[in-house]
C-alpha cells in the first residue's frame, strides 16, 4: 500500500503573522462566521497534541505579531459566552497587564487582602510588581492552550475580581472624579469576570463556540 492509495488528509489550520481583513465586511453572518473560524482555529492549533511550547508562545505573543486592534475588529464584537469573545478578552487581559504593570500591581495589591480567595485562586505573590502581572497575564493565555482552557479562565476571572475589589478601595480613598473613574472602571472588570466564569462553565460542558 502506498500513500497514494489514501485520501489527502486535511491539514490542520495553520496561523500567518496575520488575520483576515474583515474591513468593511458588508455582512454580518460573514463576519460573525468568519470569527468563530478564526478562534476555532487558534485553540486548535494551540491545543494539538503535537503542539509544543514554541507554537504556545507564538500564539501568546499573536497580538504582538498582528496588533490587538486587529484581534478586536475581529473578536470583540462575538461578545460574551462565545469562543472568539472569550479569547479576545484573554488577549486584551494580558495586553493591558503588560502596558499598565505599575497600575495593576498597585491595584491588586489593593485588593488582596479584601478578595482573599479570588486573590489565592489568581496565584500571583505578594506583593507583586508589573514583571509579577505580566508573568501571570502570559501563564494564564499559555494554560488556555496547554492546560486546562477552563482552569485558566477561572483564573483570569479570579484575577479580575481581586483588581475591582482594589478599585473600590482606591475609589474610596481618591478624589470624586477619580473614585467615579475606578468604580465604573470596577464594575467592567466585575463583568469580565463573570463572563470568564460562564465562559468557563460553558467550555466544560462542550458548549463554547
């Protein structure tokens, strides 16, 4: 028996160092379609079994390669309870933990003591510092690949708890523009959160796509 004897097997989606141009895209069916494609393919790749920890960091660092703009013009708007909403919010969780350290270590400091097992569940030391939130912002998108996908989004979850809870505490303690500022700012990372967390709830019941 030779190769030729059996069909082409189809080959696995690979990424280029880009993303489809889905600017302008008259249709919404087509790009909502064109979305979950897109993030179905990630995490298959990400989630092979002969993927190894090259491909995880090449698919860490996709927002780097190909900008986070253009994640966004094509996952955000997939919204909560989806694939390609769910990994648009680990990429944009990790993308703000990297440019904002100082603020985010300032925040979660802020926090832990008030959200101590959201804080326990989130696994950063104490006290961290912005080398501490990128290390963990980066573990978490690299155990959605190469580990548990639910696991690591009840961690981001955990982690976006503990920093509204620090922003309460910073809105308490800050003027009446900034307190108005961080406790809106709050509620959004409280809303992340339970939307990890359903996203989480879904993925172990094969219902996120």
């Amino acid at each position: 028996m030779t190769a030729d004897d059996h069909p082409a097997r189809p080959r696995r989606p690979m990424l280029s160092g880009g993303l489809p141009d889905v600017l302008g895209d008259p249709d919404p069916a087509d790009r909502i379609a064109l979305a979950h494609a897109t993030a179905a393919a990630v995490l298959s790749v990400g989630r092979a079994d002969d993927a190894g920890a090259a491909t995880t960091q090449r698919l860490v660092h996709l927002a780097d390669r190909i900008g986070l703009d253009e994640l966004a013009e094509l996952w955000r708007e997939s919204g909560p309870g989806t694939l390609p909403g769910t990994l648009w919010s680990l990429y944009l969780l990790r993308s703000w933990v990297h440019r904002n350290g100082e603020e985010v270590s300032r925040l979660f400091t802020a926090g832990h003591h008030h959200a101590e097992v959201s804080s326990a569940v989130a696994g950063l030391p104490q006290p961290p510092g912005p080398k501490e939130v990128a290390d963990l912002g980066d573990t978490i998108l690299s155990r959605a690949f190469d580990g548990d996908f639910a696991i690591a989004l009840e961690r981001a979850a955990a982690f976006c708890r503990v920093i509204a809870t620090g922003r309460a505490h910073v809105a308490d303690d800050g003027s009446d523009d900034e307190g108005d500022r961080q406790t809106r700012l709050a509620r959004g990372n409280l809303r992340m959160a339970e939307e990890l967390e359903q996203a989480a709830h879904l993925w172990r019941r094969n219902e996120l796509h």
